[in-house]
C-alpha cells in the first residue's frame, strides 16, 4: 500500500486563543516592545548567530587596540611614572636600587675595559681567563643615618664577605694560568 500524504487544515482552539489574546499590550518605550519584552532579548532570540559573531569581533578588535597601545606606549596598567612618590619608602628604595645598579654597572664596564687594555698590551694573544679573574662587587645600604661604616655594620659586613673569603676552597676558584 502506498502511503498518501493528506494536508489537514490545522486550526487553533479557542482555550490557546483566548491565552493569547490575554497577553496586555503595553506602550512600548525605548528598552521594552508593547508586550513588556526587552528590545534586547528579542535582538538575541531572533538572531543569535550575528550577536554572538558581533560579540567576538568586539572583543577581538578591543584587544587589538589595547595590544597595539601597550607596544607603542607600554604597558599603560604599571607604568612607574604613576606609582611613584617621592616621600613613599619604598620609591626611596626603587631609587636607590637603580642608582646602585648604575653606578655597579659603570664601575663594571671601566674594569673591563681596563683589563682588556692592559691583557692586549701585555700578550695579545692570550686569553681572558689567563691575565684577569672574575670580579664580585658587593653593594651594601645603610639603615641608619650614621652610615654604613659604624661599629655595629663593620662585623656584619666582615661575616657576610667571610662567606666567600674564609671557605676553604676560595683558593680554588680562580687560579690564574
């Protein structure tokens, strides 16, 4: 027996237009259509694929943007300017920092120089290792305001140079050729 497919008029009952019908128009306004829906939440219902692919676009494009200003400003969340204040103890010891580590790397850079001078006077050929060792600066900070050199520093000082110094195997770290 073949099937045969037969259209039926569908019509709805009174009880679903009666329930429809009770739903109260209201006047629309700028965030709700004339039922009390959000004029957003229609947006998204009626087309969820465009919202969402708007969506990642945006987020995609901010990022860009924020990425693009971080590269040509840096990082605009930690920038030092904005943290720093004069009186804070801790911009005192940022600055203090980096004014060590500068006057260190200066010192450095005038040693070397003088060793590589002084190595390609005496033998040009030879090799570092064999004219100079290696050289170990120590910064110390004074936490009062009599200095660094009081008689309570000076012990301390002395133990912590003492660590490197009295090991006994000091006398085997650099042995010059």
């Amino acid at each position: 027996e073949p099937h045969v497919l037969v259209p039926v008029a569908i019509h709805s009952s009174p009880e679903y237009e009666e329930e429809k019908g009770s739903k109260q128009r209201t006047t629309s306004t700028f965030f709700s259509d004339e039922y009390g829906n959000l004029k957003f939440v229609n947006l998204v219902c009626r087309y969820p694929c465009a919202v969402f692919v708007t969506m990642v676009i945006i987020c995609l494009g901010s990022a860009m943007i924020l990425i693009s200003l971080a590269r040509a400003t840096g990082n605009p969340f930690t920038e030092d300017e904005n943290a720093y204040d004069i009186h804070d103890v801790r911009s005192i010891a940022y600055d203090s920092l980096k004014l060590a580590k500068e006057v260190v790397a200066d010192a450095y850079d005038v040693y070397t120089d003088s060793i590589q001078e002084s190595a390609v006077e005496a033998e040009p050929n030879a090799k570092l290792q064999e004219d100079s060792a290696d050289v170990t600066f120590w910064i110390y900070e004074a936490k009062t305001e009599d200095g660094l050199f009081t008689k309570e520093a000076i012990p301390v000082l002395r133990a912590t140079e003492a660590t490197i110094l009295d090991n006994e195997e000091y006398p085997n770290y650099c042995k010059l050729d």
